[in-house]
C-alpha cells in the first residue's frame, strides 16, 4: 500500500531510502540486523526497499520533525 502519491514526498522518500542505504553498507552490522528485523527494509538481490511499515515509521519521522520544525520557527 503506497502511503503517498505526491511528488515531493515521493521524492524525500527516496533519499531517506538512500540514506538507509548508504548507512547500510557503512554499518552493515549495526544497521541491517536491527530494521530487517524491525521489518522496516527488506532485502532481495542486494536491493533494499522500505516496507510498508518502513514507509510508515518514514512519514511519522518527518511528521515529527515537521512539526518539530515548525514550533522552531515560532519562537
């Protein structure tokens, strides 16, 4: 199930799913243990994806900080 259609979150997605990567095969003891197991990325063929619940805690991420954010700027 895709959460999000637009672009722009579509967009952070994949670059949060880059980072993900990239922190993936820097710590790949660390990193991939824990959200495979979480169930937060999925592995086939040397790919990672995010799952839907990957997807989910993904959106609640930057809902968090959005709104983290946006009280920042208030002060």
């Amino acid at each position: 199930m895709i959460l999000h259609d637009n672009p722009e979150i579509k967009k952070e997605k994949e670059l949060f799913t880059e980072l993900i990567k990239e922190s993936y095969h820097n710590a790949y003891y660390r990193v991939k243990p824990q959200m495979i197991e979480h169930g937060l990325i999925k592995v086939k063929n040397k790919s990672i994806e995010l799952t839907e619940k990957g997807e989910t805690a993904y959106l609640l991420l930057k809902a968090l900080i959005d709104e983290t954010n946006g009280i920042n700027e208030e002060k």
